[in-house]
C-alpha cells in the first residue's frame, strides 16, 4: 500500500487500491493513444470498459474465486473448531 490510503482517508477497500494501481503501473491515464482522445471518446473508452462482455466475464470468474476463497476458508475453520 502506499499514500493513496491517505489519500482517501482509508475508507476505500482493498479492491479499489488494487484496481488504482494496476491503473497506476500500466500508465493508463498518461498513455499518448489516451490523451489525445476528446473528452467524449475517453468517457465512451471508460464506459466500454466498466461494460463489456470481457469485462462482465472478468467478474463472474472474479466471484467465482471468491466464493470459493470463502468456501475454503469456511471448511478451515470448522476443521480447526472440530479438533
């Protein structure tokens, strides 16, 4: 983690930091190919990438792996408490 906790008070998930980075280190916003977009071109990129099929299909499996991370940890616990 870095300042951006401080940044926003540390009220933003895990998620969301995360998903800034990946922005941060792939350079996304400064890219060239980006900044020379009107304003318009640049809210239609960001609505096409918060709705498109890759993206829907990037969430299913996203809550697929969590569910399975909460399955798993779920069956852990009970382990630990039978013992």
């Amino acid at each position: 983690m870095d300042n951006r906790i401080a940044v926003t008070g540390g009220t933003t998930c895990v998620k969301c930091h995360g998903q800034k980075n990946i922005i941060s280190t792939n350079r996304l916003l400064v890219d060239p190919s980006f900044e020379r977009l009107s304003e318009e071109h640049r809210m239609r990129e960001w609505k096409w990438a918060r709705t498109s099929d890759a993206t829907a299909d990037a969430q299913e499996i996203e809550a697929i792996f969590l569910s399975t991370v909460k399955v798993t940890k779920n069956l852990a616990i009970s382990k630990v408490i039978k013992v």
